[in-house]
C-alpha cells in the first residue's frame, strides 16, 4: 500500500504524538529518537529533520501535551453564565490527579528531567504559568463578583497549585493510602481558606 504523503505540519504533529506515548511507556531519560521513528516507520533523520535534538524533541512533545490541558483547563473558567466558585471548584478538581493519572506522569517526568535540560526547564516553567495565571484570574473574577475574599489572587493561584502538585506527586508516584475522596476533601478545605468562601455554598457549587 502506497504511503500517504503527509504536509510539513501533519508530519510534526505525528512525530509529536509518538514522542509523547514513548516518553509515557519509557520515560525522558530512556526513550531515544530511534524509537519514535522506529514506531512511525520512518528514518532517524527525517525526525531529526523536524526537530534537531532529543532534547528540542521531548520539549516539544511535553508542550504539545500539556496545551491539550490547558486548552481543557479554560474551557473549564470560561464558562458563561456559570458562578466563579463552581468554575474554580469544577477546574480544581479536574485538575487533581485521577485513575491512571496519565497526565500526572507526564509531568512529572517533565519536572524531573527539566532539572538536566535547559530547553524543557524553559517549556516547563512557561506552561506552569500560564496554568496559574488561568486560576488567578478567575480568583479576581471571584473577588469582583463578591463570591470571594482574597487580597492576592496570584499569591493564592501560587498556593492552590502547589497543593494539587504535591497530592499528584504522592498518589502518582507513591501510589499510597490517600484516597480520592480525601485528597478532594483537603482540596476543598484550601479553597475555603484561601477565598473565604462558605464550605457549604462551596460544596453545593456543583
């Protein structure tokens, strides 16, 4: 069967996507530019073609990821004709980790292997705040509303994230006793405290 001749952007988005899949089954460290061109049945250098380096590769393939979440995670805000607090409530939620935690493991092999290149440090580091400055800005849409009391959106934008970070990285890589229900429970509690919002009104948010 004759091979499909793809354009420059549907070849990139291809790559992109096996990238992503071997990074997931083998980890940053370990998968090599061999083995998304061995799964596409194509040559190194035509990968090599698209993207120069394995570092160039997998900060591509980490952004390429992590933009489908974003793009989820300000549906989520943007809702028209929809409370601020059941917007903030619903994108937090979602945000935490659950089941296989497939996203979760990305990131945390971003996080880890940004330590050691610079070019994923950069794509980590812009994607994480873009991430904060979406929950900020629906906190000081919250607060103009009257839904919320908080002085420094940003600031709590900081501290909620951290919160869902270190929960994901526990149940990720852990894998231990805290259940889902727990670690939304806690979720809860922070949004309480950080935005002076009533639990119940909080919870009813549905």
């Amino acid at each position: 069967m004759a091979r499909v001749r793809m354009s420059v952007e549907e070849r990139r988005e291809d790559i992109l996507r096996v990238a992503v899949e071997q990074i997931e089954a083998r980890g940053v460290s370990n998968v090599r530019i061999a083995d998304v061109a061995k799964e596409l049945g194509v040559s190194n250098s035509l990968v090599l073609y698209h993207f120069s380096t394995k570092g160039l590769l997998v900060a591509e393939a980490f952004a390429h990821a992590a933009e489908g979440d974003l793009a989820k995670l300000r549906t989520l805000l943007g809702k028209p004709r929809t409370s601020a607090t059941r917007r903030l409530r619903s994108a937090v939620r979602w945000y935490a980790p659950t089941g296989q935690a497939k996203g979760w493991r990305l990131w945390i092999e971003g996080w880890a292997a940004a330590l050691r290149e610079p070019a994923l440090r950069k794509v980590t580091h812009d994607l994480d705040q873009q991430w904060k400055a979406a929950i900020a800005e629906v906190v000081a849409e919250g607060v103009a509303a009257g839904e919320f009391v908080c002085d420094r959106p940003d600031e709590a934008a900081v501290r909620l994230t951290a919160l869902l970070d270190g929960l994901a990285v526990q149940t990720t890589s852990y894998r231990g006793p805290l259940a889902r229900a727990t670690m939304l429970e806690w979720v809860d509690d922070a949004l309480v405290r950080e935005l002076g919002v009533d639990h119940e009104a909080l919870t009813t948010a549905r």
